[in-house]
C-alpha cells in the first residue's frame, strides 16, 4: 500500500502519468497536486477523477507553509514531482516565474519530504521528472547520455538543471532516496497549444499561419507521452536510489520535415488538396538562444530496466492528429481559457 503525491498532476504529462498509475495501482493512494496553471486543467483527467484511488489537491508549491502542512497531514511514501513551468518562449519572457516554480518549489518539496521521511529515507522515493534541455545543444551525430555535462541555454533549461542539482545534493546530503529522468520532447493527447506538434495541428486546422522558428533547422527527439508515463512506472519501481535515467524515442525530425509531415496527414484528413496546408507555413524570427538539437541514448533505460518505446512516430502522430480533431471542445477550451476559469472556481487552496 502506497501513498504518492504527484505534482503537477494536471498538466500535459502529469496527467498521463496519473491516468496510468491510478489504473494499474488500485492500492496506490494518488494524491493529484496541481496550482492549475493556464496549462493545467482537470478536463485532462475527467475519466478516472472518480476513482477511488485518486484525489485532487489545489496548491502552488511555492507556497512553503501549504507544502509543510501537507506533507504532514497525508505523510505520503512518495513523490513524483513534474510540476513546472515548461515552455522555453515564456521563460525568456519571464524567467523569475521558472526559478519560482521549478526551482524553489522543487527545493520546498525536498525539504518537506526529508522532514517527514527522517529515519527512513531509504525506503521512500522522490523522483524528479526533468529534461534533455539540461544537457544544452548536440551536433550532427552525437547523443546526450547520463554522463553528459550539464549545459543549460535557456531561462527554462537553467532552472530545471538547477534543480536536478539540488534533487542530487539531497541525496548525495541527506541519502533521500531520490531518482532522476532526462526526457526528449513529448506528443500526444492533451498537449496545451503552445508547444509545436499542438499548436501546428491546430493552427493548419483552423487556416491559420504555422510558425517556424528561424530556417526550421533545428532536431528534436520526439516519444509519445503514454511511452514516457510508462518509463516513469518502470523507473519509479525498480530504479535504484541515487539514479539518473535518460529517456528518448530515438526519433530526430527537423522541424520543418516534421511540420510538413503534419500537414500532409492534415490535407488527407480534412479533405485538403495535397500540399494546401503547407502554403500556411511562415518562417518567423528565431528563438533567442535556440538549440540546434537533441538527441537521446536510451540504452541506460533499456539494458538495465528493460523499457523501450512501443509505437513507431507514424503511429503515434496519426492518433494525436485523430485525437486533437475528435477533442475540439478541449482545444477551444484550453485555448480561450474557459477551463482554467472553470476549475479554478471549483477548488481554492487548502
Ligand atoms: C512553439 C514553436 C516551436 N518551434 C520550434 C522550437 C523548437 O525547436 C521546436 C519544439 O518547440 P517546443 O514545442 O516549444 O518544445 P522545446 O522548446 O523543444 O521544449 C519541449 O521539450 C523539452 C524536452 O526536450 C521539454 O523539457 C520542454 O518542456 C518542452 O516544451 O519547435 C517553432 O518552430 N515554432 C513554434 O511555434
């Protein structure tokens, strides 16, 4: 019997992370900790809210007193922290935001865990879920692994390498029993459309310009989210204290290749004439400090725990595409933030 407090548990990934484990853990006590940001909305989650197992909590980790006061009244066995502030445009805007959430409440969660956890660190978990972007930019044919040295551009990347540092310092400090993954970028259903592979299905549906940063040039590692939930199943359950694990789907697309991809599955599926939707193409200034490209070596993952991604790109991208085009109430709502007005009149803080 397991009491686990994932946070963030709203969001595009979290989401996905507590469908799984409130399904395939009946025992588990899932305790959803989310502030329900703009991108974080319990629509997500509508088919399992009711299930016994699962409960929701609104809270900002931030919020060092509302942390405290929690950990000690639900005195869970485990965290799986994804909570954060996640888009690399926003953080060059506003990057305090990103040292607030992703940094400083990371830290408040370690501190409230080694707080209740004291005499007993080896049998608890915290693991932190984070990002290839903390390794910075690769060249033509390299890869990151678990010994590449940290090198963050971005504000977002910046706070989130600083905060696996600290994860590590707890337990390199303290001996918490803390874990680590590093994970390429992610697609799939219930992905706000601020982010690329949303935002270009979005956009090509509605007729409307699809923007490229730059020459569109740039590599990103593409795994469909539910192969993520599951990695972090598998990590959270057999990883040993201490470790860091890569995640990747071994899936580079240019940008623009990836772009054009989409709108020829979208050309088919709206009845378009071919090559219609990529007239919306527009190649736009470049984003400040824009890494070239990510790649990951999953090997670490696959020797020692055995997990390996489960669809093909072209399989995944069909059912995302087939999902934001049945799911448009969702997109309408994400998008005039009908949802985040919603569900936020439904909790306050505890
Ligand atoms: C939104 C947008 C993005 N882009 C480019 C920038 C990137 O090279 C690529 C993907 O952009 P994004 O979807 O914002 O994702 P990216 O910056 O790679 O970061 C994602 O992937 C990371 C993992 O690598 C996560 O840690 C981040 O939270 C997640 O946002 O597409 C465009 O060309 N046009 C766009 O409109």
């Amino acid at each position: 019997m397991k009491k686990i407090i994932i946070t963030g548990g709203a969001g595009f990934i979290g989401s996905h992370v507590v469908r799984r484990f409130v399904k395939n853990y009946p025992d588990y006590t899932i305790i959803n900790l989310d502030k329900l940001t703009y991108a974080g909305n319990l629509a997500n989650l509508k088919d399992i809210e009711h299930s016994p197992n699962y409960r929701f909590v609104k809270g900002d980790i931030v919020d060092l007193e509302f942390i405290n006061n929690l950990f000690e009244q639900e005195q869970p066995d485990a965290v799986i922290h994804l909570a954060a502030e996640s888009h690399v445009d926003r953080s060059i805007t506003n990057p305090l935001e990103f040292v607030m959430t992703n940094v400083v409440g990371t830290v408040n969660l370690l501190n409230a865990a080694k707080n209740i956890w004291k005499g007993q660190y080896d049998k608890k978990r915290f693991y932190h879920v984070s990002t290839d972007e903390v390794y910075g930019t690769l060249g033509d044919t390299d890869m990151f692994t678990e010994q590449t040295a940290y090198d963050p551009h971005s504000p977002y990347s910046a706070s989130k390498a600083s905060s696996d540092h600290f994860v590590r310092a707890y337990y390199d400090t303290y001996g918490l029993g803390t874990v680590i993954s590093n994970c390429s970028n992610n697609y799939g259903s219930y992905h706000f459309p601020e982010k690329l592979i949303p935002l270009a299905i979005n956009n090509i549906k509605q007729g409307k310009a699809v923007p490229v940063y730059g020459k569109g040039e740039n590599v990103r590692d593409w795994l469909w989210v539910e192969d993520h939930a599951r990695a972090i199943d598998v990590i959270f359950h057999k990883a040993a204290a201490g470790s860091t694990y890569n995640i990747g789907g071994h899936n580079e697309w240019k940008n623009i290749d990836l772009i054009k991809l989409l709108c020829s599955i979208l050309d088919k599926k709206l009845g378009r004439e071919a090559g219609e939707s990529a007239k919306l193409i527009t190649y736009v200034t470049d984003r400040a400090g824009h890494d070239l490209r990510y790649a990951i070596d999953a090997a670490k993952l696959k020797n020692e725990l055995g997990w390996e991604p489960s669809i093909t790109f072209e399989e995944g991208l069909e059912k995302t595409v087939d999902w934001y085009l049945t799911n448009e109430q969702w997109l309408n709502d994400v998008t005039s933030g009908h949802y985040q007005d919603y569900y936020n009149e439904q909790y306050t803080n505890r």
